[in-house]
C-alpha cells in the first residue's frame, strides 16, 4: 500500500508490465491520467474498467476512487488490482511462494483449475453475483412515447468482462491502475484524491456507469496538440447517449454537441452545462493550480461549479465532434436523483455566477419567462443578490438592483396593452415541489410586467447599457422570438447582455443573454 494523498488515505497502487505489447514504442505515447471516482457502481463498473483496459495509443494512469461504496463495487476494484499485479508478474519469477503464501505447486494446481480457484473467479464475476442485471442493460420499463432504450454497441445481451479478461488487458497494454478510497466523503473529494495523485501531465475522466471507444484518448490528445495555436487549454467532445433515453435528454445532448467552439461553449454556459466536463482532456496544472481541484458543494453539481469557475478564470475550451464519451442513461444515476442535480439548484448557481459577471454598469436585471419560472428567477436573483452582497470578498453585483419581470409570449393572449404589478401582488408561486426561500434584500427592488408583443416599446422601459435582460424559456425559438420582437420593435431600450460579452465587458447594444433548458 501506499500513501495516496497529504490526507493519509491509503491506496493500493499496481503497475503491468512496460515491457508487454506496447513495447518501446510506450515512451513515445501522450501519458494521460484517469480519474474514476466510484460509488455503488455495479453493475456497470467492470464495462466501464475494461474501456480503459482497451484504450489504445496512449499510456494511462487509472486512477479509481471507491467513495464507500456499499455494492460489490469495492471488492472488484480489489480483486482487479490483485490480478493485474499477478498478471504483470514474470511468469518465472514467482518463487516458491506467492502472494497468498502459496506454495509454487499449489499455485500450479490453481492456474490449471482447480475448484477453488473456480469458485474465487466466480464470485468476483459480476454475472454470477448479480445475473443478467450485471450485463450493463438497465431494467425494462414501461412502453413510453418519450422513452428508448438504447444499448453501447456490442454490450447488449453479453455478459460484462470478468476480472481476469479486464487484468489481462490491463498487462498487454502497459497501463496502471491505482485504487483509492476516499471514504464516502462524496464525489468531490474522491475527484480531487485522484487528481492530487496523478503524475501525468494531462488529465481526463471516465464515470463508472459510461463508456468509450479504444480511441478516445488518442483522439482527445490529437486534438488539444492540433488547436494548441488556436489558443485551446483543454478540449473536449461530442457525447453518445445511450441507455434508458428520453426525448427531452436526447434533444439536450443534441443542442451540447451542437457546440464546437470555445465562444459558443461560453456564451451557452447559463443555458446548461455546454459539455460533459468528464469528455474532455486537461492539463493537470490547470485543473489543480487554476481552478483549485473540485467544489463538492451541496448547493448545485460539480459539473456545472466547474465549467462557470473555468469561465471566470478565462479558460478556452473546445470540442470536437466526434462522439467519443459514452453517457449510461439509467434509473439510478444521480443526473435524475442527487437533489443539488433538481433544476432549482441549477438556477440558483446560473444567478450566482450571472451576478459575478455582470458589468458594474448594470443596475438592472431583467427577466423575460411566464408563470412559475419567471417568479422563481426573481426569488433566485434576489437570494444571489442577497448572498454576494454580505460575502466579504465576493464579486457582488450592485450595491442597488433593480428586477423587472416581463411575462410574455409569442401569441396574444389577452386584450390591452402591458400590465404592470409589484411583485408583492403576483404571489410569488413557485414550480411545484420547490422549497420557497424569502430573502429579505433592501438593496432588491421588483417590478412585473405582462406585456403583449403589439405594446413592446411603450412597455419595456428605456435602460441603455445599464440593463441586463435574460430570455428564460425552455425554447431556443422561444427565446429568438422574444429577442426579435424587441429588436423589430426598435429596441424597446436596454441592452441584452451576452454571456461572452459580459466577460469582456463590452457595450455593443446587439448583446444578449441565454439562460435556462428544460428539466429533462
């Protein structure tokens, strides 16, 4: 064992032979690190190890983090460690005890077969513990409209690699493997225990539910050297969906993909998260000396903390097209279970990081939706507000700040032209199931406003540069319209602000802003 960290967490740490398949060509290849953290992660565990295993054109240091897991999730990773350190072994070099004290004649009688042996295999073969569920196909479910189900090409009806194909695997191609445990202290921690022991320059990621294609490391690190002189840090890629599907995570995963530059991921950032964080490569020096490790934070994901903080720290990252991280849809993966994933969490950190990156000319916010997502941007602006402005240190907002709530829609509705309410009279309602937060924020002034699209002008109020307006719909048109209708109106005042925009702090009266995707 070996001390795996400054925390004095004990990891087991093995290393295949450098001197297999790979051959001397091993040191002319991109050594990359892995991070893995895992937690109950069976029965997809062993698909997802043996990817790595697989991995072709490049050196890995696979770096697991098993983060107290109550499955048989720990006793793979250990059963996994210690036949790769068998297989990395000389096969004469074995001496007349082994690692279990073995006599060499019993360790003969082992090899060949013998019934122990066969029963030890068995029980650490995820098929035979948990049967067809551990073959990587999630359960069935209900006929659905908005449901597919969508198997990993060649993983549907096979059964998962046993540890001993994965160790072999692991010793052809000269890859390490490193388990760690960071003792259940969450997914943050196991993240940052792995990437505090990599020793690779470059670091990526792999869940413990996903996959990838064998050359997805040689691709992702062809690609960083490639736009090296277009400025990239870090590069990412396109995500094959697959699982149990829905219509509305099919069409998420479309509109991620369909951004390609580092400016389109930025300026996308307060729609949604624009990329799997875990698809793309990094330098490690980014990742621990310029954003400080991983933010386990109870108040919204990992993912999402980490793209608005790389944001902030001027971080160029882009994407390439092809489809090379695999991303397991299924019933207990914590996208659909973890509370700080709810779409709530989600807004309050796009407010939070929003305020952060405002101009300092900006006094007022204002926020075009209907019903219940309008009110609860309004609360969740407030309580953002509220938060910065007694946090020493922080990038607040403005001291004062003005929130104008316009309710509006495409279609004419009602007769007459804009109303105005305070926000008291609205009733402030919030998405059903909601936690409602009251913050208490002098510094917050609300006004409401019901507007039709023939009485734009007259009733949005001239603002110049010191508005700031978002569009939350969960429409992309919908929200093109409402930017059109304003534009076609003559401007109806203030500026939209674009999120690329408001990090340069530029004034150009053409910016706008993009918030929000529909809970899918």
């Amino acid at each position: 064992a070996e001390v795996a960290s400054e925390l004095g967490i004990a990891g087991i740490g093995s290393m295949a032979s450098e001197g297999a398949a790979s051959g001397d060509a091993a040191g002319s290849l991109p050594h990359i690190s892995v991070i893995m953290p895992c937690r109950n992660a069976m029965p997809f565990l062993p698909w997802a190890v043996d990817d790595l295993a697989s991995s072709v054109g490049c050196r890995l240091e696979v770096l697991i983090c098993d983060d107290g897991s109550t499955d048989a999730s720990g006793d793979f990773l250990r059963s996994l460690h210690d036949a790769i350190a068998a297989a990395a072994q000389p096969a004469g070099s074995r001496g007349a005890t082994g690692r279990d004290g073995a006599t060499q004649e019993q360790q003969q009688q082992q090899e060949a077969g013998s019934a122990e042996e066969k029963k030890s295999a068995a029980e650490s073969d995820p098929v035979a513990v948990f049967g067809n569920a551990a073959r990587g196909v999630a359960p069935p479910v209900a006929e659905r409209e908005f449901v597919r189900e969508e198997p990993w090409p060649g993983e549907a009806g096979e059964a998962s690699p046993t540890v001993a194909e994965i160790a072999r695997r692991f010793a052809a191609a000269g890859h390490i493997l490193r388990v760690l445990s960071s003792g259940g202290k969450g997914q943050g921690a196991a993240q940052n225990l792995c990437l505090e022991s990599a020793t690779a320059d470059l670091v990526s990621l792999l869940d413990a539910d996903d996959r990838q294609p064998a050359d997805r490391f040689a691709k992702l690190h062809a690609a960083l050297v490639a736009h090296r002189a277009d400025g990239w840090d870090a590069v990412c890629s396109a995500v094959h969906i697959f699982g149990t599907v829905s219509a509305g995570m099919a069409r998420y995963v479309d509109w991620q993909n369909s951004l390609l530059q580092p400016d389109e991921l930025l300026s996308n950032r307060f729609v949604e998260i624009p990329a799997l964080h875990q698809s793309g490569i990094y330098p490690r020096k980014l990742l621990q000396d310029t954003l400080k490790g991983y933010r386990d934070l109870p108040g919204w994901p990992i993912d999402i903390d980490t793209w608005m903080r790389a944001a902030e720290a001027g971080v160029k990252v882009g994407k390439i097209p092809d489809r090379l991280y695999g991303w397991r849809q299924h019933v207990l993966q914590s996208t659909r279970n973890h509370g700080r994933c709810s779409l709530e969490h989600l807004r309050h950190c796009k407010a939070h990081f929003l305020l952060r990156s405002l101009p300092s000319e900006v006094k007022e916010i204002e926020v075009w939706s209907v019903g219940n997502t309008l009110d609860s941007w309004g609360r969740t602006l407030s309580e953002a507000h509220a938060k910065a402005s007694s946090s020493d240190g922080a990038a607040a907002a403005a001291v004062e700040l003005a929130i104008r709530l316009v309710e509006w829609r495409p279609k004419k509705r009602r007769r007459g032209g804009a109303k105005r309410q305070n926000a008291a009279e609205v009733g402030g309602a919030g998405n059903e199931g909601e936690t409602k937060q009251e913050a208490k924020d002098e510094a917050v002034s609300f006004e409401r406003i019901v507007v039709e699209p023939g009485s734009l002008p007259e009733a949005v109020p001239q603002g110049g540069d010191a508005v700031a307006r978002l569009f939350v719909f969960g429409s992309a048109d919908m929200r093109e319209q409402a930017r059109k209708a304003i534009v076609c109106a003559g401007g109806g005042g203030g500026t939209g602000i674009r999120a690329d925009d408001i990090e340069r702090g530029a004034s150009a009266s053409s910016r706008w802003a993009r918030s929000d995707w529909p809970a899918a």
